[in-house]
C-alpha cells in the first residue's frame, strides 16, 4: 500500500493475511476472497449488513489488520492501488467480553467499548465496531447505534461498523456521508 494525498482508505482486493495462507497451505479449490473497500472524506462512515456467516466480522478485522500490518512494516496481501493514511488509533469493538465475576454483561461490555471510541475517536482514527447496539431490546439498541455512529462522524473517523439492524440499515441509506 501507499499512503495517500488525502483522507482516503482504498483497499483493493485485500486478502485476510491468516485466510490466505491457511487456504493455501490445504489442498481443494479454496480460495481467499479479496475484499474492495473505499472510505473517504466524503463517505466516513461504512455499514456492512448481511446474513450469518457472510463474512461481515472478516471484512471488519480484515480492514484492521491491513491497517496496523501496514504500519507496522509488513507486508499486506493486497493488490497496486491500494491507499492507506497514518492513522493515531485504531480502536475496535469486536467480540464479547461478558464476565460474571466483574458483573459485566454482553451489552456493558459494548458500551464500554463505545463510550471510549466516542470519547476519544478524530479525524486520525479508524474505529471498527461489529455488531453495533447487539445485546439488548433492538429498538434501543439500533438508536444507541445510530447515536454512536452520528457522533464518530461528527468527530471525523473513519468508521466501519456491521449491524443486523433495519433501522440501523435506514439510517445508513437516508444519510450523507454513511
């Protein structure tokens, strides 16, 4: 990758590093299937949407490896064209961690994790959040989500985020920039 004149994520068909070489390593016509992802000034803010197992957690960790694989020195399996700017953080809510000896639910847990990204996140910062607003009743976790997302765009972070949300989907089709 190269680093851009401007705010632009530009991935052109990124491979997943630990996919990639585990599929080639095993016999049978499985193949990595590269990724293209443009996120810009003009459209921050991304919300990937799609059935279970469709590939919306990989693409999310996919994008984050890129990136600190990229600034880290290592190579990234991508094709020429490829762009990535410097970011100053990288911060990401992926996963779950739940923990009955802390009294920490599913959804705190979250909440936690999007409290500091919407404390901390500007304009040189990529935050990653799968599965945004989940774990609680949907209505009031799709406005937490929208919440969120207008408030990281209001900031000027790049953002990617996945949801199984309808309203959470609206708002992404109705609104500049998402």
């Amino acid at each position: 990758p190269a680093v851009p004149d401007g705010r632009t994520v530009r991935l052109v068909a990124v491979r997943h590093p630990l996919l990639d070489v585990s599929l080639r390593q095993e016999p049978g016509d499985r193949s990595v299937v590269p990724l293209d992802l443009i996120l810009d000034s003009d459209s921050p803010v991304l919300v990937i949407t799609g059935p279970n197992a469709g590939g919306k957690t990989v693409s999310l960790k996919m994008l984050g490896l890129a990136v600190l694989m990229f600034q880290s020195g290592l190579p990234v399996p991508c094709d020429e064209g490829t762009r990535l700017p410097i970011f100053h953080a990288v911060i990401a809510d992926i996963g779950d961690e739940q923990s009955i000896a802390t009294s920490l639910s599913t959804f705190t847990s979250h909440l936690r994790h999007l409290d500091v990204m919407c404390r901390t996140a500007e304009g040189d910062s990529l935050c990653l959040i799968d599965e945004i607003g989940d774990g609680t009743d949907p209505d009031e976790g799709a406005a937490l989500a929208i919440a969120t997302l207008q408030r990281l765009q209001a900031r000027g972070a790049f953002v990617v985020a996945t949801t199984h949300f309808g309203k959470v989907k609206s708002y992404a089709l109705r609104t500049d920039g998402v």
